[in-house]
C-alpha cells in the first residue's frame, strides 16, 4: 500500500452551511447531502509526507480509535517506530527467500501486530522518526539506500565462500541505515526508554500499558480463487509477513463493515484508490454508470504523492446513478489486476446520501488538502468493488460471522 502527499494539520469534520442549517457535503458547491448514521472519533488528520508508509499511518489511527473505544486516552503512536522495525523484519525474509519477497516501502495491516508482539509500540513524540534534516517525512532517499544496501547483501551471499558463509554484520548495517535516517533504537527495546505523563516506559512496558491485545484483530477480505469462509494469504507483494485473512462472500464484507461501525468499532481498509472515480480532492470514491464525463488532468506519480491526477465530472458534484457490484465483477477487476493494493485508511463512519445510498467516512493520511479536512466519503458500490481487506476487532463482527468462521470469543 504505498500513497502519499506533505502536509500536517489537524482535522475537522466538513460542512457546508446554508441559511436554515449545517449540512455535511464533500465539496464546496457539491449537491451532495450526507446524513449521518455512526461516526466514531479518530485522532488528526497526519501526513504520511513522501513516503509509501500509509499502512502504518492507518493501522494506528485504527489503533488510537481503539483505545478510546476502550475508555483509554487516545494517544498518537509513532508510525516510524513501527517502520524501522518492519524494515528489519522486511530485509530478513529477503534475505532468507533469496530476494524473492518484497523490500520496500510498502506494508500491509499485518506489519502492526508483527512489529508489536516483538518489539512494542511507543507514542509519536518518543520517535518522530525524522533524522534528516527534514519537518516532513520524506523516504526517496532512505528507501532507495536501504535497496541498495540489500541488493550488496544478495550479491555477496551468491559469490560468498561455502567455506565462510556470511557474516552477521549485514543486519547491523541495515540497522545503522535506519538509524541515521529515522533514529536510533536499541537492538535490545527495553533498552529504549521514555516518559508518558511523568511516568517511565519502555516499548514493550507501554505497549503492555495500553492493554491492545493483538490476537483480537482480524483481516477480512473477499475474493472467489479461495474457499469461502476460511482463511487465507493474499498473494499480494506488500504481505511480507504473510498475514491471514478471512475469506468472506461479497454481501458479507459489507455487512461486517456496516454492523462494525452501527456497534461502535472502527476498521482500518486497504483498498484500490487508482481509479478515475476515485476523487481524494473532492472527497469522494464512487463508481458511477457513466465514466465517459470524468476528465482527468496530470497523472498519477509513483506514490500519489500529490493526491493522484485531478479528477472533474458532475458525478462529483450531484449524486449518480452508479454500477452494481457483484462478486464476479470484483474478482474480474481482481485477476485483471485492474484493482490493486494501493492505500491503507481508516474507516470512522457510516453516513448516507439524501438518495439513500450508503457511504463510509474515511480517515486518510495525505494532509488535509480537500474540502473534506483530510476525509473523504467511500460509497457502498467503491467498497465493494475496490477493497483488498478490511482489519478490526473480533468482537465487531457478529454472532453469526463468528460461528460461519469459528471464531471463537
């Protein structure tokens, strides 16, 4: 899941106010009118500046909801601490698959509770993860020397001596790497050490302060080349470690995300946002019948660096009539690769149109530069169609998801 954009404000929630009353739109000038049916509180909007870390930018904000779901406080975690520590994870399963995994920024929903098991979780201002002279997170040169260190480390394991074999000083270079670029961490994190409201922790201590127990989350996803409610591993580049998810019918993914937020639990998603009716600038994802009217100007770089190529079309501005999903036409886009792992957000509402039609509010993590603060509205048709997975707590499905996957409480 690799997008992103530079800027850091925090966030609000959009309205556009007539003379009778506020109404929630997504653009100013849009016909659009949101009614809202759940909305859980997150914390601001972030930047995940330029880098491919909004994997790591979602999955805490997930996180941080959780927390105050929890009746904790809600605090804001270091996304960099969560990367450096799954980089070395990343650069050893290179190592160990003889480079056939990946290694590079991108990550899933998954790197999370690996990196925290192992290693903890720390709060934003003990890691800020910015050693380069930069205000912004910025990864192009980072990520291309970390390639390129590995790239050195391969080569020389293929011309290696049998009779010496490697060295270990490869991971402590991979580590310094790390170091100069985000901060340094000791190997041994209990080691690391800081201060939450007078009180001292390290990674491990904080994280087991906070009271999230990973086992109790769970990837959801749907697609028709696995067998239906069981669990599987999405054969997707960026799933590094190898993550699960259960593999649920179509009508049963939105349910799921639907019954999640009416109960009062966020999701982080990971979803395709490449397409023309994917509009970040306009605060909307829609798949509108007619796709002939979007006028796209630029392109979108690498990364997303920019939000993506600018979108214009009515369809962002009144309601449409848009596409029916079905399980075929999603694995189709699937297989074709016409929908691909591009992003990780945060799910923090459930609203609907004055049409009836269903939307998802969406925490995003490129800055706040739309109309909707840094939000954006995702409709029932776009998640269908679109999402990779979905990631939350066991206890936000219901009882019957549970039993069909023998999930047991």
């Amino acid at each position: 899941m690799k997008k992103i954009i530079a800027i850091v404000l925090v966030a609000a929630f959009s309205i556009t106010v007539s003379a009778q009353k506020a109404e929630i739109t997504n653009k100013e000038g849009s016909e659009y009118r949101f009614e809202q049916i759940a909305h859980l509180d997150a914390t601001p909007v972030e930047s995940q500046g330029w880098t491919g870390t909004c994997w790591s930018f979602s999955a805490l904000s997930f996180f941080e909801t959780e927390l105050d779901r929890m009746g904790k406080d809600m605090p804001v975690l270091s996304e960099m601490y969560i990367v450096y520590q799954a980089y070395l994870g990343k650069a050893e399963k290179y190592y160990r698959t003889d480079g056939n995994t990946n290694f590079d920024e991108g990550g899933a929903f998954h790197d999370i509770p690996w990196v925290i098991r192992r290693f903890g979780v720390v709060p934003k201002d003990a890691f800020p993860g910015l050693e380069y002279g930069l205000s912004s997170h910025n990864h192009s040169e980072l990520a291309e020397v970390l390639k390129g260190a590995m790239k050195g480390v391969m080569k020389a394991r293929k011309e290696m001596d049998d009779d010496t074999g490697m060295t270990t000083s490869w991971k402590k270079a991979i580590r310094g790497i790390l170091n100069a670029y985000l901060g340094e961490i000791p190997e041994n994190v209990e080691d690391m050490t800081f201060k939450v409201e007078g009180k001292k922790y390290n990674p491990i201590s904080y994280r087991d302060e906070l009271g999230l127990d990973m086992d109790d989350y769970v990837s959801l996803t749907s697609f028709s080349n696995h067998p239906w409610n069981e669990e599987c591993k999405l054969a997707i580049a960026d799933n590094w470690a190898w993550g699960s998810s259960y593999n649920v019918k179509l009508e049963d993914l939105w349910g799921a995300a639907e019954y999640a937020l009416k109960e009062g639990y966020s999701f982080a998603w990971g979803a395709d946002v490449s397409e023309a009716y994917f509009s970040f600038r306009s605060g909307l994802a829609i798949v509108p019948k007619d796709k002939e009217t979007i006028y796209v100007s630029g392109r979108n770089n690498k990364n997303f660096s920019d939000a993506g190529s600018e979108k214009k079309a009515s369809c962002f501005m009144k309601p449409v009539e848009e596409e029916e999903i079905t399980q075929e036409m999603r694995q189709k886009g699937y297989d074709a690769k016409q929908t691909t792992d591009d992003h990780g957000m945060h799910a923090v509402g459930l609203y609907k149109d004055q049409k009836g039609t269903k939307y998802l509010l969406i925490k995003n993590s490129w800055g706040t530069r739309n109309d909707c603060d840094g939000y954006f509205y995702a409709s029932e048709a776009y998640f269908k169609y679109k999402t990779i997975n979905i990631y939350l707590h066991k206890d936000a499905l219901s009882k019957d998801m549970k039993k069909k996957l023998n999930i047991i409480d």
